[in-house]
C-alpha cells in the first residue's frame, strides 16, 4: 500500500484546491483503497449471437456510471 500512497502524493502533488491536505492525510487513512480501472475499446459489440448492451457497452467507464 507505501508504493500506491506514494504514486498517488508524487502523480497529484501540484494539484490545487483541497487535494494537498488530502494527500497530507493520506498516511493515517486506515481504509485506503487503490485499484486500477481500465477500459476495453472493442470495435464491435456483437459476435454472431452474442451482444453487449447497457453498461458493457455504454459506460465510459466504471467510475462513470
């Protein structure tokens, strides 16, 4: 969890507004959670009889919707 905590002070240090005192709490946070979230560009959203609809299909992403 260092190595994530430490990503997240070096990749946000110069952001404004609030975010410096949030990555100054950022170590005594017992309920720190990182996780990657990605998303797949597929060409196509359907294969034969197989389609992808609503969220699989439409969401910008998983934070999005």
């Amino acid at each position: 969890m260092d190595d994530a905590k430490q990503e997240l002070k070096t990749t946000f240090q110069h952001t404004g507004w609030i975010v410096p005192e949030l990555l100054e709490n950022l170590d005594a946070a017992s309920d720190f959670y990182f996780d990657e979230i990605s998303q797949v560009d597929m060409t196509h959203w359907s294969q034969n009889r197989v389609v992808l609809v609503g969220d699989a299909c439409q969401a910008v992403s998983l934070v999005a919707g």
